[in-house]
C-alpha cells in the first residue's frame, strides 16, 4: 500500500528507491512467514511484556460517570508502545542480513526502544538528536549509550526531531546497506504500514479485552497523535466497526491535522504545518513526543473520509490530565498520553453512564518528571 487516498507515496532521493523497494519486500514476505511472526510474538510476550491490561480506572469512572479503561501500553519494557515496531524492525533487519541500524529520537524514546531492540539482537545502533532535546532529555541519552548505541548530536536548524530525521536520512542516503529504524506510521512506504501493522497488537488486544470484560466493543477509543503510531495501533483493528468513535488528540501547538495543510516532508505526502512558501513551520509543545510538523499519512486519509476525528489540547489541560490520573489512579502517565488523558475526561461529559471509552496510555511520565519539577508546585 503506497497511497492512503492522495496521502503517503515515496518522495525520497533517487539513491533510496531501491533500498526501500528491499524493505518493503522483506516485510511483506514477513508479513506471512510463520517463523518471523512466532520470534516477534516470543519477544513481545516474553520480553516486552505483551499482552498489556486493559484497565478499568474506577475512580475516574465514578467521578467522570462513565466506563473509563485505560489500555496500559506504559507498563510495557522501555516504557512506551515503541518497543512493539522496534522489536519488529530489528527481527526484520537480521533476516534481511542488515547489521547497521540508523534511527532518530526526539525525546528519546524510540531512540531508547531501538537501542533496547538493537542490544537484544546484537545490531550495531546509531541514534541522531537533536542537540536541544538532547539538553532536555538527558536520562534517555544516557540509557541509549548504556545500551550500547552511539548517540549523535544533531546542531542544524531547531536542533529537535524534524533536524534530527534529516539527518538520519542523509546517513540512510550515503550508507543505503543500513537498515532505517522508523519510530512512527511516518516516512516513506512501506513505514506508515510496517509501523501501523507492528503497532495494531494494541488494538487487537483492547478488542479481545472488552469483549471479555463487558461484552461489547466500546462507544468511543482515544489516543494521543504525535506521528500517530499508538493512535493508529489502537484504532486500526477497529476500522470497520464504525460506531466505535475515534479520537486522536494533537498537541495544541503542533497540530498537523487539525491546522496543517497538504504538503511532502520525511518522504510522503500528509498534512503539514508550514508557511506559504512550504517551509515547515516551528511547533511547540511540553510533550517532546508530539511537537512534530507532520503526521503519518493514514492519520490525513482517516480525517479525511471521516474514520476518526482529530483535535487537540493544550499544555495546560494536558498538565490536568497528567495530574488526574497520577492523584485518582496512581498512575503517572507520559506527558504525550495526557494529551488524551484530557480530551477523553472532557469526552465524558456528553457520554451516559454505560458508556464505554478506552484511552491509549501511550507511555509512563518516568521520563518526564525532571521536567515537570520545574512547572508543577
Ligand atoms: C513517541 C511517543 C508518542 C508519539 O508517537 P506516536 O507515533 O504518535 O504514537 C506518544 N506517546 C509516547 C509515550 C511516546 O513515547
């Protein structure tokens, strides 16, 4: 699948057709090898921790009068959801016969997932950031070389994760033997699949869960969208059935869906905060794992035909999720999570008591307390 609708494509340099031709093929023929699936399904299981509870939040569900489930991808190894197309890449790349793996970070957390993946699988790892999140996110740098990953400073333009991305392309266009370690449904094809197919276990464990535990599939699904890997995981199982409503939740000031326009960065087409001349535009926000100019394709198409709605929420209503969730269910969420922490809480209000939502919770806050000792008294 090249296209979602007008969105996705390959818009790479002329060096990178063929090496991505390479990837795409392999993972097809992955894709329905029993041996690759059963290493995968080993190491999420026995490794990453998988299947993740699908939890549901008492307090919150009283309080806000409705059923609230937490889908728990935080408790998962490294932290966050990353570990799932990680691991998936990395098995992908040894049987490709790979063993240089290039990847990016922007607040570390898929550069720690790659590391983990790439320690685990003896794969040599180099990781780009950018110098600023470098400065902010000192623990994950240090675990990255902990790992064993070589960790390189990226000081061109905003020195965060677009910087960083060009970067790493540069390295993929000089060194096409290497394996891209893409951490979101972004980038050229085949990654926004690959990526999407890796990260669907999530959805297709909350499906399985709630039927389970209630009976029926739930009124309403929402996940945080930075790129939009967790978000599209979660709702990709549900595709079909239209009356589960979609929420994806942008942070406020880098909302590519809800205030981009259509344009190509990182290899396809998708929506994109730029100015009128197409340069990217600069983003904001308190969570590293969401401040990025773009989306991934399918999130564009999705909006597009009205499979799932898109909006976003600001720092501060984020900083009221986090601190909900953390005082009602002792559950410190990552800072991208709380972004649908919050919209989900403000979700409720409109929901019956028998209603059923299930919020994403991408990752835990482990990560973002240093930061947030500064900003919370
Ligand atoms: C990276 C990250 C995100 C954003 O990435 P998506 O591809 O949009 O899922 C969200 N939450 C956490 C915890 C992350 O680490």
């Amino acid at each position: 699948m090249t296209y979602f609708g007008k969105f996705g494509g390959l818009f790479v340099p002329e060096t990178l057709v063929e090496p991505l031709k390479e990837v795409k093929e392999a993972y097809y023929k992955a894709k329905e090898d029993y041996e690759f699936q059963e290493q995968l399904k080993f190491y999420l299981e026995k490794y990453a921790g998988r299947p993740s509870a699908l939890y549901y939040a008492k307090s919150l569900s009283e309080t806000y009068d409705c059923k609230i489930y937490l889908k728990r991808e935080d408790l998962l190894h490294t932290g966050s959801h990353k570990i799932n197309t990680t691991l998936g890449q990395a098995i992908l790349a040894k049987t490709m016969g790979k063993s240089r793996i290039i990847a990016e970070t922007g607040a570390g957390q898929h550069g720690v997932a790659a590391a983990t993946a790439c320690a685990l699988l003896k794969l040599k790892c180099i990781v780009y950031m950018g110098s600023e999140d470098i400065e902010r996110q000192k623990l994950n740098v240090l675990r990255m070389k902990l790992l064993g990953t070589e960790v390189r400073p990226v000081d061109s333009g905003s020195r965060t994760l677009k910087d960083a991305i060009n970067e790493a392309l540069r390295d993929y266009v000089a060194n096409p033997d290497s394996y891209y370690m893409i951490g979101s449904v972004v980038g050229p094809t085949p990654y926004p699949e690959m990526v999407r197919d890796f990260q669907r276990v999530i959805g297709d464990e909350t499906k399985k869960q709630i039927l389970q535990l209630e009976g029926r599939l739930p009124d309403a699904l929402v996940a945080c969208v930075g790129g939009g890997s967790n978000a599209m995981g979660m709702f990709y199982p549900f595709k079909d059935d239209l009356k589960v409503k979609k929420y994806g939740v942008e942070a406020y000031g880098a909302a590519s869906l809800c205030r981009g326009s259509v344009g190509v960065l990182h290899g396809a087409k998708t929506r994109v905060l730029q100015d009128g001349d197409g340069q990217i535009a600069p983003t904001q926000s308190i969570a590293a794992g969401l401040d990025y100019p773009a989306v991934g394709p399918e999130h564009a198409f999705f909006q597009e035909i009205g499979l799932a709605e898109y909006c976003s929420v600001g720092d501060s209503e984020a900083l009221e999720g986090f601190r909900i969730l953390s005082e009602r269910e002792g559950i410190i969420p990552a800072l991208e999570s709380s972004h649908a922490v919050a919209y989900a809480l403000e979700l409720t209000k409109s929901m019956k008591p028998d209603d059923i939502v299930v919020i994403n919770l991408s990752g835990r806050g482990d990560k973002d307390v240093a930061e947030l000792a500064g900003i919370l008294k």
